[in-house]
C-alpha cells in the first residue's frame, strides 16, 4: 500500500482535511509546534509541585486551565466531542482519558496528566505520570518502563525509518520487561489539527508502515499495562480502564522528524520529564 503524502503551508494547514496524507510542514511549521509544546511542557512543570495526598484532581484541571488562559492559550479538550475539562488525568488502573473530579489523591496513586493547548493555531499534546506520596516499587517500574520505552522509540525517529519499526522498538522493550502494550489507542498525527494522520501504534513490524519523512508531525504516546493490556470504556464514554484493573501508566511527547532525526516539541523546560521529580 503506497503512503500519500501532503506538503502544507501554514496557510492551508488548518483547512486542510484528515483524508489519510500524512502533511509535511516547513520551518514555520516547527516554529509553531516549538512555542504551541514548550507551553504544555509547562503547564506539566508547574503541576509536579501540586500532585500530593489530599489534592483533587479537579484542582490540577482549574491550574492548568488557569495557566493556559494566563498564557493566552486555549485547553484543546476544553469543549471538544462535549469534553468539559482541560486536562485527563487517569489513576492507577485507568489507561486514558480519565476525567478530572472530587475525590482526593491518596498516598502512593499514580496518575496521569495529559495536556494539549492550541498556540497561535498549534497543538501542543503531552502527557506524563505522576505519584501522590510513596509509590509502591511495581508502580516505579512501570513508570519508569514506561518512559524508557517511550524515549527507545523517540531516538530512532529519522527519516527512512518507518512508523512500524518505532512501533515494534516500544512493543520490544516493553514486553522484554514483562509489561504489556495497550492496543486500543495510538498516538496521532498534529499540528493545526488535533488529530491528524498518520496512526502512530506502539507496537508492530520492523519495517512496515508509512515511511518517515522530514516534515512529520505526530505523537509517540505508548500506554504499558502490569497486567493483560486488554481494556474497556466506562459508561461515561470517555474513561479507559485495565480490564484485569492491574496498574496502567503513559507517557506522550510531541515530534517532529527534521532532516537527520528527530525534535521533540514537548520537553520540559525545567528537565522535569523523566521521573522521580516530584518525590
């Protein structure tokens, strides 16, 4: 199957439909995704000191969408599919999509907090895993199997190399570590759009998929499982749960393929991406 790409200008980005071509941006293209994921890089920054026993979750949703207005973004879940938050924040043995509410953080949850904030028409999407008070040794292990798959991928990003090579590289790592690979969800071509083409899954073949290409926007978001990776959506239609309710963690960046490898958009300013920082 031949792969269709799609060289854009910032002009026709935005308009431009996901029709399965994988668009191709330009210099102002990156400049764009630089300012659009250094803003969500921060808002994860300022939220590391927040994360603690007793805290809500939907106090972290009211900081970030606070800090997002401050900085004259706007919160790309905020309203989007009738989304009513500004973050996800999935704990324990939810996988994604978790959404913000009442009930305190208890010593030792683990919890993932994605952001995605539209600058100047640019998304910015990233997600990392945070712990409330002492984590339990198998939840540090997930974590950081989680993060180091993540970044095995991200390192072999460079034109020529295709999205089924990245794919098999996180499934590889992981799997030898004894987690599993959620299937259901996948990371995602952006840029002007919140979701775009191409499909970025975390597993697969060496070699296969669409060829990588200077230009590529996209995520590389793998979602590990301690259990079976099999999962299931609430009645809310929005939380993913383990189905075996083991323990689930994710981590997201958002990427560029440049001419000789890879930038990533959504590093922390602060060096704040790879845990433990907040404990």
């Amino acid at each position: 199957m031949t792969t269709a790409y799609e060289i854009v200008t910032d002009e026709d980005a935005a308009s431009a439909p996901r029709d399965g071509k994988i668009k191709l941006h330009g210099p102002e293209g990156f400049a764009g995704m630089r300012k659009a994921g250094r803003l969500a890089a921060e808002i994860l920054d300022m939220l590391t000191a927040e994360v603690a026993p007793g805290v809500t979750t939907e106090h972290l949703d009211k900081l970030a969408r606070e800090y997002a207005f401050d900085h004259g973004s706007m919160p790309a879940t905020l309203f989007y599919r009738g989304y009513r938050h500004s973050l996800c924040t999935s704990l324990n043995h939810v996988v994604c999509h978790g959404i913000p509410g009442p009930k305190p953080l208890r010593n030792g949850d683990i919890l993932n907090i994605d952001v995605t904030v539209i600058v100047d028409g640019w998304h910015g999407d990233t997600s990392r895993m945070y712990v409330a008070g002492e984590p339990k040794r198998k939840a540090e292990i997930l974590i950081d199997t989680t993060y180091e798959a993540m970044m095995a991928g991200i390192e072999a990003i460079k034109p020529g190399v295709t999205l089924g090579t990245i794919g098999a590289i996180i499934q590889e790592y992981a799997e030898t570590r004894r987690c599993s690979i959620v299937r259901d969800f996948c990371g995602h071509g952006l840029g002007q759009n919140f979701h775009d083409s191409p499909n970025v899954l975390h597993f697969g073949e060496h070699g296969e998929g669409p060829e990588l290409k200077p230009g590529m926007f996209f995520t590389v978001e793998p979602m590990l499982n301690l259990g079976r990776p099999d999962v299931k959506v609430l009645s809310d239609g929005w939380t993913a749960v383990t189905r075996d309710k083991s323990l689930s963690a994710q981590f997201e960046h958002s990427c560029g393929v440049t001419e000789d490898g890879v930038e990533i958009f959504t590093k922390s300013p602060k060096d704040l991406d790879r845990p433990p920082y907040n404990r």
